[in-house]
C-alpha cells in the first residue's frame, strides 16, 4: 500500500498521525538523535524506579526503561519479573517510592496517567486494552478522547495501517479475533496521536503468523517516528526488532543491551531465550 502513512515516506506530507510536538520536523527514522533537549538522553525514560502496589511490598527495584526516539525498545523476562509493573509506573499508574520518569527532557514523575496522554504518551495495557462491547469505530472515537479536533484523517490513517478493522468498524470489537482485538488497541493508542507507543504484549495469544504481522506493522509506527517501547514475551522474535532490550527479573534490571547483542548472549540465550 503506497498510501500508507506509517511507511518509510518522508515525502508523505500527512503526517498527522505523529505528534511533532518537541520531535524533529522530519520523521526519524533509527537515527540515534542530538537533537534531545536534554542532550544523550533517551525520549521516554523511567529511571532507577523503586515502587510496588499500595502499601505492599516493593516490585521494582530500581528499574530502568527508555526508549530512544526512532527507536523499538523491548522488555522481556519472565512471568512476574515486575514487566507490566514498569509499564505502568511509566506510565503513572503507580506511585513510584524513588525514581524518575522523564519524556523529552522533562520530569513527568507527578503528572496522572491522562496528564501523561495530553503530553503524548499512548499506552495499551496488557489486559482490558479494548471496549468490547462498542464497535471497532467507537473504540477508535474513545480513543480520540483528548482530542477536540477533526480526528477522522488519523482514523483513515489506523485504517490504512489495519485495513481488517476498516472492514469490521461497524462490529463490536469482543466479536474479533485475538490478533484482530490487539490492532484495535493498538489503533486506539494512536487516536490520540502520540509521540511515543506503550504497549504491553501486543502479541498475546496470537499465532506465529499473526504474530510477525503485528510486528511488521510495529516496525512501521516506529519508523513513521513513534518510537515503542514495548513488553513481549515472544522474547527472541522481539529482540530481533529490537534496538534495545531489557531483561528483568524480580523487579531488577538483569540484562540490557542492543536487541543483537542479547540475542547473542549466552547467558540471556540459556536462561531467557531457550539456549
Ligand atoms: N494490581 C496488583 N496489585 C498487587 N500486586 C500486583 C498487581 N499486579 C501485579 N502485582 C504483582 O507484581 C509482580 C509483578 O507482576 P507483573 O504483572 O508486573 O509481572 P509481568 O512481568 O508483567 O508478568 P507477566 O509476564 O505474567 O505479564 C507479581 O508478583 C504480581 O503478583
Ligand atoms: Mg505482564
């Protein structure tokens, strides 16, 4: 689909559905960049963050998590290791004991969750990321919640980056398929047209096949200049299209590195990666 404005088209003048907003004019595309305002540092980072649920125990201890612009970051590690926990302290659902989180050079640690959506965070969750029982359109216009604009050219948009859910927009959204549910997420998070993508497990539950189709169309949000920081635990397949990677366990940064080198590391490979 040559019309496809997530596609490597810096010629593409609709660029609506990326927030410029602190990025550069032109789409960066997996170029390390010097042109943060906090000169080196990444665009969305959680630094060093310690915090559990309530009153309970710590999950995270001093994890850290970026995502460079123009870039795919990827955490792995086992069930429980605190994944979904980082995401959300990222995001601002959960109050953090110490540690920072800073987007573009900014310390957003006090801001809520819709705070960080109007700065340009999209996030979708692991679990409950879609209205069921509203049709794939509506979960779009939900999306769109912060936005008192014409919304419909980044709509046109989602539909041309997910053309199944263009077909089924007047359905309700529990009525398609798992790889089909995520898209719909997926599309929602971008109705807002964020500058940077959160997504926990966009590949649960789906097959090999369907699988490598979400990921290609992943590739193509980052590289229309969204960058992605997401949790997977397809951890081989998502390190491949990793330019960072992260492994926790028990709440801790265990490995970092590129998505290469932890795929050619031996440790990682033996515990992590299934030799
Ligand atoms: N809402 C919650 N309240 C209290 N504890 C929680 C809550 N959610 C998660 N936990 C605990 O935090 C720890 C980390 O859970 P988390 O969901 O972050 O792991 P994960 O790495 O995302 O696992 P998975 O691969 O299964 O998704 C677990 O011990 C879990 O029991
Ligand atoms: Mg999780």
């Amino acid at each position: 689909m040559t019309d496809n404005p997530y596609q490597d088209d810096r010629g593409n003048k609709d660029a609506t559905i990326t927030n410029t907003k602190g990025m550069s004019d032109e789409f960066p595309i997996r170029e390390s960049g010097d042109a943060y305002p906090a000169p080196g540092g990444p665009f969305l980072t959680g630094e060093a963050m310690t915090g559990g649920y309530g009153k309970g125990p710590d999950i995270l201890h001093e994890c850290t998590v970026s995502v460079n612009k123009g870039e795919i970051a990827v955490i792995v590690g086992p069930n429980g290791a605190g994944k979904s926990t980082a995401m959300k302290a990222v995001f601002g659902m959960l109050d953090v004991r110490s540690g920072s989180v800073r987007l573009n050079g900014e310390d957003i640690t006090a801001l809520s969750p819709q705070d960080r959506v109007v700065k340009g965070m999209g996030f979708v969750p692991q679990n409950a990321n879609i209205f069921t029982s509203m049709t794939v359109e509506e979960n779009l216009e939900m999306g769109a919640f912060i936005r008192r604009d014409d919304f419909s050219d980044t709509m046109a948009q989602v539909y041309d980056l997910f053309p199944i859910l263009k077909e089924k927009r007047h359905q309700a959204a529990g009525e398609l398929s798992g790889g089909q549910r995520q898209q719909v997420a997926v599309g929602r998070a971008l109705m807002t047209q964020p500058s940077v993508l959160m997504l926990d497990e966009p590949t649960a539950g789906v097959s090999p096949i369907v699988m490598d189709e979400l990921f290609d169309r992943i590739i193509e949000v980052a590289r229309s200049g969204i960058p992605i920081m997401m949790v997977e635990q397809n951890a081989r397949q998502a390190l491949e299209i990793a330019d960072k990677g992260y492994v926790l366990v028990q709440g801790r940064n265990a490995f970092t590195g590129t998505g290469k080198e932890l795929l050619n590391d031996p440790e990682v490979r033996k515990s992590f990666l299934g030799g």
